[in-house]
C-alpha cells in the first residue's frame, strides 16, 4: 500500500488519541488517515477493559473505539467514560455496527460513529466532536460561573436586606426613645398649661399646640411602625389581622383576612420568615392601593404539607405585560429576591379578573410550640392596639 502523502507539518494539529483497538492494522489504518488529515497524533492503542481504565486517567482529546472490542464493546466502554463524568469526545468505529446500534449510540452520548472501510470522514468527525466538546465545556464552566455569581448575589441580598432591617429597628428605637419621649413630655407640658392658665388666649394657643403635637406623635408611630413593624411580637396572624384592617380603613377597599391551617395562634415561625410574610403582604397591599384599582382584597394565611403560603388577591385592573417588563419595576423582583431569603419563592398571576400574589415558604419539620394570643377576630378599635403607640394622656 503507497503511504499517504502527509500534511505539511506547520498546517497540522497535534492531538492525544486513545484507541481501543484489538487489531494493530486496523490501529496503523486510523493513524494513516490522521496523517492524510493533517493530525499529529501522540496515541496509544488498548484493547482490554483493564487497560481502558488505566488509560482513562490520564488527559485524552479524542476516544476511538470499536465496537467489539476482547471481554467488552465499545457501548460498555462509553458507559465506562460516562460515569467517570469525564467529557472527552467518543467515536465509534466499526466494521459491523448497525445502524439501531449506531442511533443507541449516539442517544447514549457517543460523538459520531464510522465504519472502517469509509475512514474518510474521521478527521471531520474527530475536529467536529473536539470543538463540539470544548463549547460544551465552556457552556458548562459558564453555568458554574453564572451559579456562583447567582449565589453570591442572594448572599448579598440577604445581607443587604438585614443590614436594612436592622437599621429600620434602630431607627425606630431612636424615634421611640428620643422623638417620642420627647413629643410626650411636651405633650404633658402643653396640657398642664392648658390646665393652669388663666388666660382664654394661652389656653387657646396650649390646645392647638397639643394638637399639634398630637399629629407628630401619631406621624411618628405610623412611621415607627413602618420601619418596624413591632407588631409581629404578637404572631403573624395578629401583624395580618392588624394591617388588613388598617389598610381598609385607610383606602376603603374592602379587606377580608383569613387564616387556614394556622389556628387562633400563630406559630413561632423560623427565624426571618414572619417578617417575610409581613413584608410581602405590606408591598402587595401598597401596590393594590396605587395601582389596582380593585374594590375587593382578600388576604389567606394557610399552612398545609409543610409550607406556609401567604396569597393576596385582589379584583382589580390585572396587570398588563408591559407592567411586568418595566425596567424599574424592582417591587415584584424585591418580593422574589426576598422570598428567596428563607427558601421561598413568589407566584403572580393576574388578568381582567384581578391579581393573585402567592408568597410560599416550605417549612423545616413540624412548627414549635403555639404562642398564646389574645387576639379576637370581631376586633374595630381603629388603632387595634397599635404596640407602637405610648399612652394616651
């Protein structure tokens, strides 16, 4: 046989080949066509299944295999490669493999497959299963990247959403302790004046001024409560209980607020997922408010098969897609960022009929032990033992 006229050196590509091959002609053959194709091969020729695995350890570019092959074929050998998790591009080469082998084959993860008396796609098929190979390894090592960064990021957020938390208590300790002491005393102050003067105009001047003062305790207790929401000392159902009212008294939509699976008394819950809940119903209550348009809100605590779900549906407008792709529209990416926090995720449908947000938390075993509430349903005291407030004079 006349050897083949090889490739000028400076247009080859050096490659590691691993053959398994029970016959040395059949191997002398492969390496001739790679020669005609302009490959430099550093291969090695195996034939046992011991000896496949041995080779395995070290760095291939490419596996040829036959598919009968002493004790073993070459679909066992592809197995072999598969649970090793390596990616390393796999041909079969055949004298005899059927076309139905071929297809489970190829279904199986192997890269191409030839028969030997038609070498002449093997370069081809050997360069187009390398390269296919590499992008999957950089597809693959980008997903890993884009995990990490994705991780790194829910870190940061929940970092960055307890670092806030955490300054909205102090603020609202300051404007509890220094700002609301302060407006108290004056508020004493004014209404010992307005006791002890003589004069009708002080005594007129005293009670506008404690109205006055008045207003700016309230103004600071809303605010307080705002930043944080102290309530939820008292269970999640009571923070529910308390905002849904407030917030019906407030916008005058009609506001209904039911708790299933969760009883008279709210469990104490792991830690940062009441104040989750509350957060997600306070976002999705103010967002009813500015841009619903509805006449009803319905807000459903419920607890079943180990996760507490948390849903606000309201019968307004819906939301059009052009709402939900707004670029500065972070209050829904919020919600999702924040339910991702305890393991929870938010579901939003919404159409003509309305808008349904669904906060979902799975809960770690079984809820600890019920924390006793006084709380009643047919409560209507305006403020609803607002635990921000002070007293009242």
């Amino acid at each position: 046989m006349t050897p083949p006229n090889p490739i000028p050196s400076h247009q080859t590509r050096r490659l590691r080949v691993l053959h398994l091959e029970d016959s040395e002609l059949d191997h002398q053959l492969m390496l001739a066509h790679l020669v005609r194709g302009g490959i430099d091969a550093d291969a090695r020729r195996v034939e046992s299944e011991a000896e496949y695995r041995q080779a395995l350890k070290q760095p291939w570019d490419v596996i040829l295999s036959d598919y009968n092959l002493p004790g073993f074929s070459g679909l066992v050998a592809l197995d072999i490669l598969k649970s090793m998790g390596s990616l390393v591009p796999f041909i079969l080469v055949s004298g005899e493999i059927g076309e139905d082998v071929a297809v489970a084959a190829m279904r199986n993860g192997a890269s191409d497959y030839l028969l030997k008396n038609n070498l002449t796609r093997l370069v081809p098929a050997m360069l187009h299963a390398i390269e296919a190979t590499e992008a999957l390894r950089a597809k693959l090592q980008a997903d890993h990247e884009l995990g990490r960064s994705q991780e790194r990021l829910r870190e940061l957020t929940h970092h960055l959403q307890t670092s806030v938390e955490a300054e909205r208590a102090a603020i609202a300790r300051e404007i509890h302790d220094d700002v609301g002491g302060s407006l108290t005393a004056v508020k004493f102050d004014l209404a010992w004046i307005a006791r002890h003067a003589q004069n009708p105009v002080v005594v007129e001047r005293a009670q506008q001024a404690l109205e006055t003062v008045t207003h700016a305790i309230e103004a600071s207790q809303r605010i307080m409560h705002n930043l944080r929401p102290a309530i939820l000392e008292q269970g999640l159902v009571a923070a529910l209980q308390w905002m849904t009212q407030r917030f019906e008294k407030r916008s005058g939509i009609a506001t209904t607020f039911s708790n299933l699976g969760v009883g008279g008394d709210s469990p104490q819950w792991p830690a940062g997922v009441a104040l989750v809940a509350y957060r997600t119903a306070q976002e999705a209550l103010t967002n009813v408010s500015k841009h619903a348009q509805a006449s009803k809100v319905q807000v459903d605590l419920a607890v079943a098969g180990g996760v507490l779900s948390l849903e606000v549906s309201d019968n307004g407008r819906g939301l059009s897609a052009v709402d939900l792709a707004k670029a500065r529209s972070f209050g829904i990416r919020g919600l999702h960022e924040r339910a991702a926090t305890v393991g929870g995720w938010v579901d939003l449908s919404s159409g003509p009929g309305g808008t349904t947000l669904i906060l979902s938390v799975p809960l770690p075993g079984t809820p600890s032990k019920p924390i006793p509430l006084d709380i009643h349903d047919d409560v209507t005291d305006d403020d609803w033992n607002d635990p921000t407030s002070w007293g009242t004079l």
